[in-house]
C-alpha cells in the first residue's frame, strides 16, 4: 500500500519522453472513475503502460503523484477557461461563453469534478494537496478576473465591481450549481442556471 503522506521538499523528478505525461493522466482518470482509495500504483501503472517501480521511483507516493494530478487540473482549466471567454464582444458573449462552458462539463459527466472534490477533501489532511488546490483556485480566479480586467478596460462590458470579486462571485455560482447537480442527479437545474445567469448579468453591463 502506498505511503500517506508525500515526501516534503522532494519535487516530482522528470521522466523521459512521454512516461510522465502517461502517468499523471492515467492517475487523473483513475482518481475520476475509481477514487483515490481505489487508485493504486498497480492500476495506474497498468494503464500507463509502465512499471510500477518507476512510479515509485519518480514519485514515491500516491499522494506526490496526485499533486502533479492537480498541477495537470490546473492546467486543463485554465485552458477551457480562456477559450470560454476568447472573443467575447460584450457582457452577452461573455456569460454566453462561460455558460456554454460549464454546460459542456455537466455534458460530459461529473468524473472530472468528483476528481476535484476527491483531492479537495484529500487537502484537509494533506499540507502538499492543499497547497496545490489553493493555486488551482487562485490561477483560475485570476485568469477569469484578467479576462474581465482587459474586456472593461477595452470597452466591451462595464464591471459594476472590482474584476477580482466579479471572477470570485462567477466561479462560486458555477460551484453551487455543479453541488445542487452532485446532490440531486435528478433535478432540472436548467432555473437554477437561469438564476445565476441573472445574477451574473447584474454584475456586467
């Protein structure tokens, strides 16, 4: 069984090729299908396609392997992020966009969100996680509030408030919409999105 609790100061050393790139997707989709307690080296090695021993050796634990998970996270959002809100001319667009986006990973399933909240309550008892996490949130809320900086400052929407606490308010919207979805698969959340569009169009103009 692995160790449950990373190494600290040990950054996660670099593979040739393609092998960490393997590695960290096939322990995000695992984390995403199976949970953490069901992710082991075993399974995650298999579907890499290399040996057990060398994800022991690159990232002696689970728990350093799942940080270099959330590093990828944050990567992949960031990502969907900005090509949600690419472009946009004016506020419409924008929430348009945004909206698009999250229904897109409503679309898709919750895997990719039951990874997150999975390593979210992994953080409360792991200081390497929780640090990772809490750069995820802040690269996130700061990409959004920049793309909600330069489109003010270009004339394309008008903020009623500060960048920073407008991107704030969007993703926590996003979050309890996807937590109403998480509790209650069965419920029409189409007017609650509805709402939060609302919300959020109160803030732009």
């Amino acid at each position: 069984m692995e160790a449950a609790t990373a190494p600290e100061g040990s950054p996660a050393r670099e593979l040739p090729g393609d092998n960490a790139a393997r590695i960290v997707e096939a322990m995000r989709a695992s984390v995403a299908a199976k949970g953490i307690a069901g992710s082991t080296f075993d399974h995650v090695a298999r579907e890499a396609g290399v040996s057990r021993g060398l994800l022991h050796y690159y990232f002696g634990t689970k728990e350093r392997l799942l940080v270099e998970v959330v590093r990828r996270e944050c990567q992949v959002r960031g990502e969907l992020l900005h090509q949600a809100v690419a472009g946009a001319d004016g506020a419409d667009e924008l929430i348009d966009a945004l909206v698009r986006s999250f229904e897109e990973l409503l679309g898709e399933g919750f895997s990719e969100v039951v990874m997150f909240y999975e390593l979210l309550t992994l953080a409360q008892r792991n200081d390497g996680i929780a640090t990772e996490l809490a750069e995820l949130s802040r690269t996130l809320r700061l990409q959004l509030a920049e793309a909600l900086r330069a489109g003010s400052q270009a004339g394309v929407f008008e903020l009623r408030a500060d960048p920073g606490d407008v991107a704030c308010f969007l993703l926590a919207l996003a979050d309890g919409v996807m937590i109403r979805r998480m509790s209650e698969p069965e419920l029409d959340v189409r007017r609650l999105m509805d709402q939060a569009v609302a919300a959020a169009r109160a803030l732009l103009a």
